[in-house]
C-alpha cells in the first residue's frame, strides 16, 4: 500500500517534466586535467503563457580527472530555478534560459603527489545560462530539446565552470 503514494507522486512530477542527459565539460582553470564528464537531471516546467516556462531543475554532473581510471573527480549536484523563453512564442523552436541556484552537494576528490586521497565538500551559489532548440511535439505529445548550456558553481571565493550539451525528452502528457 505504501507503493500508491509514490505512484502518484511519480505520475504527477512525470507529468509536467523534461527528462535530461548531458556531456559535460570543465573550463579553464580546472578543465585541462578533466576529461568529458556526463550527468543527468529532471527539469519540471510549468508555462506561464503559450511559449514561456518558470522552470525549476536538480541533478548531479560528474567530471573525472584524466590518469585516475575514474577514481577522482568533481561531482555537482545543483537545483536551480529558470525562466526558458522560446523566440517564436510557440513553446517549441528557438530558446534561451537563463538559471540561478544553489548546489546543493558537490565535491572535489583527488590524490596529492604523495598518494594522500582527499575530500573537499562544496557547496554555494550556482549560475547559469543556455540556448538551444525545441522540437514540435509528435503525435504521441512527446517534445525533444538539443541545447547548449553553461553554469558556475561559486564557493569559497572561487569558481568551478562547466559548459554541457545536453539532450532532453518531455514526458509530458499534455499538449501545448
């Protein structure tokens, strides 16, 4: 009986939802020893008109650091709030986003030149901003957005900055 509530919690967040995975890339200063990284979030959209959505997203990017086989790295696990704004108006086609959070975890793990493995957590405001292209919903109501995204998680007078393409799918079961 306990499986009802989460049922119906899940149906209703997958009602309103875009679904996303991303390929995730660090900036300079830090970029040059990360490799690609790749990470998955869920973005909820409620319109506010016909082409426009306050949209509030959470997930977790992972970056790993190149010569560890996958041991170190940063992970980022942000929720952040946006307005997406479609140019021709339709919901679909053209857009831009802009976002304003807070990473809610993150964390920095690597070995020094000893071999002593350390753990920084972090934690701070998180900006960011993205463009891309949404596509016409199909017949099943389903729309696909191809974008490109980036955001700074700032922390103890520094900043970690990614830039991401991201491929998203609505599970949206309403139309426009």
């Amino acid at each position: 009986m306990k499986k009802l509530p989460l049922a119906i919690t899940f149906v209703f967040i997958t009602t309103y939802s875009w679904s996303q995975i991303a390929i995730s890339h660090l900036l300079p200063h830090d970029g040059r020893q990360y490799s690609f990284g790749y990470g998955g979030m869920l973005k909820l959209a409620y319109p506010i008109s016909e082409g426009d959505d306050i949209t509030m997203e959470g997930g977790i990017v992972l970056n790993f650091q190149k010569g560890t086989g996958g041991a170190d790295g940063i992970a980022i696990c942000p929720l952040k709030l946006g307005y997406r704004y479609t140019f021709d108006g339709s919901g679909s086609g053209f857009y831009v986003e802009p976002q304003l959070g807070y990473n809610l975890y993150g964390v920095e793990s690597y070995e020094d030149d000893y071999g002593n493995g350390y753990n920084n957590k972090f934690n701070g405001i998180i900006a960011g901003a993205g463009t891309g292209y949404i596509f016409q919903a199909g017949k099943h109501g389903y729309q696909y957005e191809l974008g490109i995204y980036s955001e700074s998680v700032f922390f103890r007078q520094t900043a970690v900055t990614s830039i991401s393409l991201r491929f998203l799918c609505n599970f949206n079961f309403w139309n426009r």
